[in-house]
C-alpha cells in the first residue's frame, strides 16, 4: 500500500507588499483617533507615521492621510498641520503630494493638501479657478466708519453638522487705519447655534452683520492685513497662535481681481516685526487714544477711563 500523500493546495498564500486603502485608512484613524496622540513629542509623533506608512508608496499613503486628517478632531487637526509640512520636507515629499493633489477630486482634500505645501515652502499657490470654497460654510461683515467686524466660519466635519471660525476687529482711526486690532476664536458650534450666538448678537449693539462671499471675506482681511504691514503693526498673539486655522481656512478661499496677494511668509513676517497691538490698545485704554477730526488733525484724547472695553470713547 502505497503512502497517502497530503494533496498540495495550489491556492498561493500571498502577503500582500503593500496594505489596502482600507487598511491603511484604518491604521490612521486608529492612530490618530487617539486622544493622547497630538500631546506627544514630535519625535515620537513623526516615528508613528513613519510606521504606518512602512512599505507604502506616497501615491497610496498620501490620499489616506488627506482624507484622516479632514475627519479627526480639532486639537488633532492643529497638531497635523503643525507636524505634517515639516514631515513632508524632511522625507521629500513635497512633489509627490503636489502630483497628488492635482488628481484629487475632492476639493477640500486638495486644499489642505496646498496648504500643507505652502507652510513647506514649496511654490504651489492655491489657484483661484480650482479652489471652490467647501470648506467655508459662510462669512460676515460690518463696518462704519471707525470699525469692522468681519467673522468667518468653517466646516469642520465631514459630515457638516459642526462649524468653527474667527472674528477680526479692524479698526479704522489712527494708528490702525484699517489694520487688524484683534481677533477672537469662534469655537465649534451647530451652524445655526453659531450664526445665533456670534452674528445676530451683534445687531442688538447696533453692529448688524450682513452675510458676504468668500471672495469678498478673503479680499477684506487681506487688504486688512496690508494696513497692518503698512502702519508696522505686529498680528495679534491670537492670530499667531492660530496660524495653521488662518492658512488653511482663510488662506485658502478664492481670489478675485483685487484680492491682495498674501503668502505664509509674509504671515510669518508680521507675527515677528513691528508694534505690538496689545500695547497699543492698553495705551488706548490707559492713557488717551489718537482720533480724527473732520479737517484730517489728529487729536489725543487723554484719559483712558473715558473709554468702553471695546476701546470705544464714551
């Protein structure tokens, strides 16, 4: 009797060289849907990514991030934007995310993907034509004559049952004349929860806020900013430390003819040179504040007591 032999499966048992999108994605949800994630160092936090995408070409691992990172939460997205531009330039990537990006249909994919780029260095402007403003769920806008209120807000889930942003005093007396005075941090709201608390309150201070365009919300913080290069006012310190939300949420809006042009350097600029707003307006609220009279003199008006919290003269 002859020795049974085993029959040899000629089913090939393969392990795959590279990891399936899903795969990937699920990696870096559960990587980054970690809570503790974005308190880590940057060392380590660089090591985890580098482990993720062990094996996996850019033109697979970069897409997967792109859409991760439009889904995590919000202290994770601003740890993101300040650890992937330096990521990507350490292990030259720069070109292959540019190269992805142009075949990106998802539009505010490939906008985040820009400005991950821009805050490299790399010479890939937002172009107008392309970007559509899907990420902005709407803009609004007062002024007089001494001051503006312009406040913007975003998506910040997929799904878009959650909007953030960021409210702009301008200031339109001297020194200012036009610049950004401050800045005030919208946080996370339902859409109609936020546009209650953070425009329709304004009427009721005789400040109504009428809703404008991106292309118009972009050109008017822009041309704002010009006035704060201009008079050497340095950006307010929340503006500085919301950098990454202003170039990937603001930045990134559409341009029309007149819009400014306005890069991440000259953001980086004015967070270090000239005058410190705060100082200004603890002068104004301390001391006296500069106004214009009708025939173009300027008049300081001593006393600091004689103005309101807003820095308004009463």
């Amino acid at each position: 009797m002859k020795p049974s032999r085993r029959k040899q499966s000629t089913k090939e048992h393969r392990v795959p060289n590279l990891p399936p999108a899903a795969l990937l994605r699920s990696r870096l949800d559960g990587l980054w849907g970690n809570p503790a994630w974005p308190a880590g160092a940057d060392d380590v936090l660089r090591g985890d990514l580098d482990a993720v995408i062990k094996g996996t070409p850019p033109s697979a691992f970069l897409p997967a991030m792109l859409k991760a990172a439009l889904d995590v939460p919000a202290e994770t997205q601003a740890r993101l934007d300040q650890l992937m531009p330096a990521w990507l330039r350490d292990h030259g990537y720069q070109a292959d995310l540019a190269t992805v990006a142009d075949r990106l249909p998802d539009d505010a994919e490939r906008r985040l993907a820009w400005v991950w780029l821009e805050v490299t260095g790399a010479s890939t402007p937002v172009r107008a034509a392309e970007a559509r403003p899907d990420l902005l769920y709407a803009a609004y806008f007062f002024s007089d004559d001494s001051q503006a209120i312009l406040n913007i807000f975003w998506y910040k889930d997929r799904q878009r049952r959650r909007v953030a942003g960021m409210g702009f005093l301008l200031d339109y007396k001297p020194p200012w004349e036009g610049a950004v005075k401050d800045i005030m941090i919208l946080p996370q709201r339902e859409p109609r929860a936020a546009i209650r608390e953070f425009v329709d309150s304004w009427a009721g201070r005789g400040m109504p806020l009428a809703p404008i365009s991106a292309m118009e919300a972009k050109q008017i913080i822009l041309e704002a900013l010009e006035s704060n290069r201009q008079k050497r006012i340095r950006l307010p310190r929340d503006l500085t430390a919301s950098r990454d939300a202003f170039l990937r949420y603001v930045l990134s809006l559409p341009d029309g003819p007149a819009t400014p042009l306005f890069t991440s350097a000259d953001f980086e600029a004015l967070s270090r040179t000239g005058e410190q707003p705060e100082q200004i307006m603890r002068f104004e609220q301390t001391v006296g504040r500069r106004v214009r009279m009708p025939d173009g003199k300027e008049l300081l008006i001593m006393g600091g007591r004689g103005f309101d919290e807003d820095g308004e003269w009463q």
